[in-house]
C-alpha cells in the first residue's frame, strides 16, 4: 500500500505498521532516520520552493518491503505530498520518484537565487545609499534553512543506501545513491551561494568605507583650507600698534584679498595632487 495521511490518522494504519515504530511515532521526537527490523521511518522538514510562506512542513516516511506511507501534519502539506507520490509503482520506484518530484524544480530555484545575489551585489557596487545589509541578511537566512533541509536529506539518503535492515534491493540502493547524488551537489551549491552572500556583505561594507573616507577626505580638505586663515585671523587679531597694517587704508582689504588667494592656492595645489 502506498499512501499519503496526516498525522492525526495514524491510527487508522496501525495493522500495517511495525509496533515499534508506532510507539517510536507517539514520542513525537522522530529523528532524520531510524531503522528498524523489518521497515525504515525517516522525517525532515520539508522546504517547499513553490509556496510563498516558505515555512518547513513536517514530513514522515514510513516504509517496509510492502508499503509505504508518508505522513503530512497539515492538510496543505498534504494536498502537496499527494501530488508527488506516484501511482502503480514499487515501494522503491514510488520512493525514488517521490524524491525526484521533490527536487524537481530546485536547480532553477537554485540559479534565480543565485541571480538575485548577483543583482544585488551588481547594485551594491554602484551605490550603498540604499538598505542591502536587510537584503543580505533574509539571503543568508535563507540559504541556512535549505542548508539544513539538504544536510537532513543527505543524512537520510546515507542512510537508506546503507541498508542494514535488507529493505531494499540492489536496484533501491542504486536509485536512493541517485538521488542522494543529487542531494549532495544542491547542498554544495547552498554552501557555495553561502560564501557568494559573505563576499557580497564584505564588498557592501567596502564600498561603504570607500564613501566614508571621500566624506573623510572633503573634512581633512576644508579643515587644511581654513587652517591658515584661522592663522590669519589670529594674527591679525592681536591688534599690536607696530603692525603697519592697522594704519594703513588698504589693510582690511589686503587680508581678504591675501585669505581669498591662500584658498585659491591650497585648492589648486590639492586638485593638482588628486586628493579631491
């Protein structure tokens, strides 16, 4: 038999299933994989692509050499597992085929994900005026929920390939390494997009640090402009009576004429020396 139930109507299998394992089941602490006599049971959370909320769903698989039933906690997760599971094959096929839906679509997940970062990254190094450390860090988050969800699948497939309890046939361990191939170049490819998120915030943070130290370089520029005019100023401040300036007509013009020509002088020699 070959279904998919909710949790809630586990009861209604029980005459299919080991005792153990409804047991093991009650404790509501199932772990990614359990082997037992005479059938497998493996849970994971499942990161479905294709629902916006992208909230991981429980999902349990029991297995034995006659059936296989994979348990859902809500109707939603239900009505998506249903699609999955197809119909009129072996327990092995039916499993295999499971999991090729399931990762179906995941590489093109994976490549529009990875488009996005580089959007993103493209955007960054032209301006960070805009908030990207948001963007970063619900990428990163992200990235951490399917690197967990492919490191549980990893783990069960492991296992299942295995095969310490004689489940499954030599032609089921070929189609679970298969698909646990499978599962080990989507997590590589996580874990790639993972340090691309890392280099992405290091290059945001520089180009931040780049723009703060051209804010730097305006201050350090007009600190070094009005720096001998304060000199100026100071000097021509102490109102000495042998400073002929003091007598003379033409002195208040001269000192603004002498400030207007050190600001000229000081901005030609730093534009000379690129500093701005």
């Amino acid at each position: 038999m070959q279904q998919a139930l909710l949790f809630s109507t586990i009861n209604t299998i029980t005459d299919f299933l080991e005792p153990n394992v409804i047991d093991y089941i009650n404790t509501k602490q199932t772990f990614a994989f359990e082997s037992f006599e005479r059938s497998n049971i493996f849970a994971f959370e499942w990161y479905n692509i294709k629902t916006s909320s992208k909230k991981p769903e429980k999902v349990l698989v029991y297995m034995d050499s006659e059936d296989l039933f994979i348990f859902c906690e809500n109707e939603e997760c239900l009505k998506n597992v249903s699609t999955l599971l197809p119909e009129s094959l072996s327990n092995e096929k039916a499993l295999y085929q499971f999991f090729v839906n399931l990762f179906h679509d995941d590489i093109k997940f994976l490549e529009n994900f990875e488009k996005k970062i580089t959007d993103i990254e493209d955007s960054t190094l032209k301006s960070s005026k805009q908030n990207y450390l948001t963007k970063i860090i619900y990428y990163r988050k992200e990235l951490l929920s399917l690197k967990r969800y492919y490191e549980q699948l990893d783990l069960i497939l492991d296992n299942l390939c295995a095969n310490d309890n004689k489940i499954l046939s030599s032609e089921g361990e070929r189609y679970m390494a298969i698909i646990g191939e499978r599962v080990h170049r989507y997590h590589s490819y996580v874990l790639n997009l993972r340090d691309y998120v890392t280099q992405m915030r290091e290059a945001y943070q520089a180009q931040i640090d780049i723009e703060q130290n051209q804010i730097m370089k305006v201050f350090t520029v007009i600190t070094s402009i009005f720096l001998p005019l304060t000199l100026i100023a100071g000097w021509y401040g102490m109102n000495f009576k042998y400073m002929p300036e003091l007598s003379w007509q033409y002195g208040y013009p001269f000192v603004i004429l002498l400030s207007i020509i050190v600001c000229v002088v000081l901005l030609w020699y730093f534009k000379k020396k690129k500093w701005f």
